[in-house]
C-alpha cells in the first residue's frame, strides 16, 4: 500500500510500476515510516489516469506502418527503456494534492536547493483551529537530508519541545500553536546528498491531517553564452555549414555563391567523397572524413565546429540568390518573445519558383502516442499554427533541410551516429520537445539539382539494398521504443512492399 503511494507521486501515467517500485525501495532507508495517511482514499496514480483527455493509451498501429521489432529484442529494448524512464520521471512535474480544510498551509512546489546546501522551509503555518493538538511530526520521506530547527535558542523563550533536531524525522511538542508557528517559521533542510536532480518529499502531520510538500534538489546551470561582437555584425554570428559526398561541381557554385552574398561569412564543408578534391573560394574550412562516413557523422563533426551562436544548415546542392536573405533568419531567431530554437526558410526551383510543396519534403508534424507496449509514431494533420511575432513563419515539428539554428539548443539534441547515411527526419524526430521549430517564407535558397549519379542514389537513399533498409527500420524502432512507426521517407516505402523485420 505504502510501497504504491510513495511510487506513484514519482511516476509519469502509471507505467512504471516495476522500476519506479524497486527505486524507492533502494532510496527509503532510516526514515522509513507509516505513510498511509497520506492522501487517504485518493490514490495519485488515478488522478494521473483521470487527468489524460485521450484515455486511449495504447496505441495502435496503422496498416502502413513498419514494426514491431522481432521478441527477443524488444526484451533487450524493455530493459533499456526502463531506465530511460526512470530518469525521465525525475524531470516529471510532483503532484501535490492539497486537502480540503486542512489546517496546515504549505508550499505546495517551488522550494529548491544545491545539494549539499541549506534552504528554508518557508510557508508552513498551522491554523488557531488547532489550539488543542500538542504534536508535529516532520519526516523526509527520501532521506537526502535532514530536517532542522535554525535556531538553538529557541527553546529557551518558547515553551517547545524539539526532537530529533538534524535528523529526517523531527518532531515538536507544544502547547501553544503561536510558539508553534514560530518554530516552524525557523525549520529549514539540509541536502545531504550529492544529486544534480532529485526530489524529495517533507510529510507533515499533525493530529489526521496530513500534507506533503516536495522539495527540489538541483544544480545550478553554469551559462554559456556566445559573442555577437561588436556591431550587429552577421558574420560574427552565423556560420554556414554544408555536407558533401561526391558532388564536388555541386559544393563549388554553393560555395562561390555564398562568397557572392556574404563574402566575410565563415563556411564549413564535411566531405566524405572517394576521391577528395580541392575546393573553391574563400572562407572555407574543408574538413576531410572517410570515405562513406555518413550524413550525421559529417552534421555532428560540423555542429561541433561551429563556433558562432547560430549555425546555417545547406545541402551542397543548393545555391544563395537574392532572396537568401540570412538577417532575417536572425531576426527570427533574436526575438526573445517568439522563441524559436530552428527557422526553414524555402527552396526554389531551377526558374526561381518558391513554393511550399517544394519545401516539404514528407512530413511536417509528428504524432507520438506512448503506448504501454512501446510507442507509435505517425504523421498528423494539424491546423496552421502561425508564429505570432512573424506571420509568414509557421510552426512545425519537421522542416526541409534549410534553416538557421541556435547552436547550442541543436548541440544539445544531436545527431545520432546510428543513422549513417540519412538522417534528416530522424533529427526531427529526437528533437520532439527540445526545439521550438517554424518554418518562414521570407528567406529563399534555390535547389539545383544535378550528378544525380547512381552511385549517389544508392548510398545516400539507399537503393537496392533491403538489408540495409531493414536495419536502419530496426534502430529506429529500438531507440525511439516504438512498435511501430510509419514510413516518412522514401527509402522505406520500396522496403515496406517486400520485407519484414
Ligand atoms: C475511505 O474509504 C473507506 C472505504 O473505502 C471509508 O470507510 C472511509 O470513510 C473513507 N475515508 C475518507 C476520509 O473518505
Ligand atoms: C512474440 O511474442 C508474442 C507475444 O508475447 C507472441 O504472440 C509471439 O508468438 C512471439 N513470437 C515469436 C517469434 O516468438
Ligand atoms: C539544530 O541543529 C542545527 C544544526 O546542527 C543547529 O544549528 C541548531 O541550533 C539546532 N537547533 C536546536 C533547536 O537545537
Ligand atoms: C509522531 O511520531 C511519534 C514517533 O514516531 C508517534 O508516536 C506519534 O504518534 C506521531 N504523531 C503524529 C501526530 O503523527
Ligand atoms: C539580384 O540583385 C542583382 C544586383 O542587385 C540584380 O541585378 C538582379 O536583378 C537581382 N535579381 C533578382 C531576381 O532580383
Ligand atoms: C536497383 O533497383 C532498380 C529497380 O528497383 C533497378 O532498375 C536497378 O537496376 C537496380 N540497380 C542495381 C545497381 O541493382
């Protein structure tokens, strides 16, 4: 029963129950102690369930999708995934159920502190109502500190009683509720534990009434911040990055037209081609990889090289004209009301036409359903969400490969390694909820497409190689725990007609 409860105010949507259980196991240790008052006959875990809209929690698979993966690795991804979610659910938002008159007022959330420091339990005040009642327990359910009163002379002009001072279980005894209140105005917490992020809980109780109040315990975020430079000056704030496999025709006109627009603008070219050549223009830093590395290989080596705020993400296969127009991306990106971490701008065609149809390339938006068995992923329908600042700029959760982004929000979600080739979407898809993303028409770059050799078709959209396509599904469906997902790129539709995992 106890064992539920404590579990539950951890939990996100009740799923889980093994892993969560074991947890509080390990971290109750000596302040062990009857709970069972709390939240008498509400159960957390049924105001969880009551509190999603969709009660349809597990998700379905469409016909046209790929998926599951085969028993024996879901059982290896089971494992992995539970402690995922147990990391997760420490970020989960602490529910706090405050009765109904209670004659105990308390912070319900917002207390936080450094490990290993001090903070004070403000908020805590019993009632008059409660003149009669002599005895307050104070217990830390998690143990990560202790519990004290601040001052030592307190006793001598207030007729309480204190025991159990820096411990996790305190308890004062009085007669007089004022003298109370003036002892809890001095109790205060102690971490003792080295967490950078944890909860714990302080029970109160007094005669039935019981509240629970969470404490925060977190590190302090040390910024990082970039230089803009002195005045306003783009260069000093956008770096062009590009990748390039066998296209060295293609990556020379990118390069020459960018030194036409913005000749002083650093750029960084990955290239992973077989036979390196040298490449034109100015500005240039041309970093050599391995034959076939792969397209997140090369986005990852030029993220981490980008020493600028803001990156300019091409493909070596675009060219800047007019409408290129790079200050409003940081405009865009500046604004400190619309917050946007990522901006797509369009791509033009070969007679300059911009259209949006040209400019999405599959999906926009994504739908995730965390099923009990693993998620699904789909692609939805949604109404146009304009940016309210930029009313040519719409919001999206997947966009073309052309866009200005923040740096370091970028750094922070990553490319993963485990696509080698392609790895566009799935970007996207690991940037669910990390990036603020919309996609503007006021800045344009134009596509020209050419060398569009076999060879290129067959590494970079994997053509002719089933294998390699059924891999490929498989990690996506182990890392992202999905059952199953449907296809959001070409290179799975031919898959999807003949194979299986
Ligand atoms: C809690 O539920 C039990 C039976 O389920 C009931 O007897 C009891 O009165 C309830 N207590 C409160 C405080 O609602
Ligand atoms: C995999 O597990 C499911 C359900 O647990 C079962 O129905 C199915 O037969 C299993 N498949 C194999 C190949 O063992
Ligand atoms: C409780 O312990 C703290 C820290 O050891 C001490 O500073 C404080 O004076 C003590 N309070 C009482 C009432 O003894
Ligand atoms: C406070 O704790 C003591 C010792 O654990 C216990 O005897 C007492 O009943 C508790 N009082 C309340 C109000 O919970
Ligand atoms: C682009 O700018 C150049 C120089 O200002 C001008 O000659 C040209 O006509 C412009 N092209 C378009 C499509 O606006
Ligand atoms: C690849 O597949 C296409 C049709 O699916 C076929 O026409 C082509 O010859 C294949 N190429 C190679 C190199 O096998």
């Amino acid at each position: 029963m106890n064992w539920k409860i404590r579990y539950a105010t951890y939990c996100v949507a009740g799923l889980c129950v093994l892993g969560a259980y074991l947890l509080m196991r390990d971290v109750f240790s000596s302040c062990k102690q009857n709970n069972a008052a709390i939240w008498k006959n509400t159960s957390i875990p049924q105001l969880r369930e009551q509190m999603v809209f969709d009660q349809t929690r597990d998700c379905s698979c469409q016909p046209k999708s790929i998926g599951p993966l085969e028993n024996n690795t879901r059982q290896r991804q089971k494992k992995e995934y539970t402690e995922w979610e147990r990391q997760e659910s420490k970020m989960a938002e602490p529910m706090t159920l405050c009765p109904a008159m209670s004659p105990i007022q308390y912070l319900g959330s917002g207390i936080t502190v450094e490990p290993l420091k001090y903070v004070r339990i403000v908020g805590i005040k019993l009632h008059p109502a409660l003149q009669t009642s002599k005895e307050l327990n104070i217990t830390l359910r998690h143990s990560l500190g202790q519990l004290y009163v601040e001052s030592s002379t307190i006793t001598d002009y207030l007729q309480i009683e204190i025991h159990g001072n820096g411990s996790c279980q305190l308890s004062i005894n009085t007669v007089n509720i004022n003298d109370m209140n003036t002892a809890l105005s001095h109790l205060a917490y102690h971490s003792t534990e080295h967490h950078i992020r944890q909860r714990d809980y302080i029970d109160v109780s007094i005669q039935d009434f019981d509240v629970a109040i969470n404490i925060l315990i977190q590190r302090h975020h040390v910024p990082r911040l970039y230089d803009p430079g002195p005045g306003n000056d783009i260069n000093r704030k956008v770096t062009i990055i590009a990748k390039t496999f066998n296209r060295y025709g293609c990556v020379n006109k990118l390069i020459s037209s960018i030194n036409h627009f913005y000749p002083k603008m650093t750029i960084l070219i990955a290239d992973d081609s077989e036979n390196k050549q040298k490449l034109n223009g100015i500005n240039v830093k041309h970093f050599l990889m391995p034959f076939k590395e792969g397209y997140s290989a090369g986005k990852n080596l030029l993220v981490s090289q980008v020493r600028t705020k803001y990156f300019l993400w091409v493909d070596d296969d675009f060219v800047f004209t007019n409408y290129t127009i790079l200050e409003r991306f940081v405009e865009k990106l500046e604004s400190t009301t619309a917050e946007l971490d990522l901006v797509a701008g369009l791509i033009s065609n070969m007679k300059g036409i911009a259209m949006e149809r040209f400019s999405k390339n599959g999906w926009t938006d994504v739908e995730h359903v965390k099923g009990k068995s693993g998620g699904c992923l789909f692609r939805r329908k949604l109404p146009v969400t304009k940016v309210k600042e930029f009313p040519n700029c719409k919001l999206k959760d997947m966009v073309i490969n052309f866009f200005m982004a923040k740096t370091e929000a970028v750094r922070n979600v990553g490319f993963d390694l485990v696509f080698e080739r392609i790895a566009h979407r799935e970007f996207f898809v690991d940037a669910l909820g990390h990036l603020r993303i919309a996609q503007c028409d006021d800045v344009i770059i134009q596509h020209r497409p050419e060398e569009k050799d076999n060879d290129y078709k067959y590494y970079r959209l994997m053509q002719n190689q089933t294998k390699a396509q059924a891999g490929y599904a498989e990690r996506i469906l182990f890392k992202n725990n999905l059952q199953c997902f449907q296809p959001w790129s070409r290179i799975f539709h031919s898959f999807m007609k003949n194979e299986t995992i």
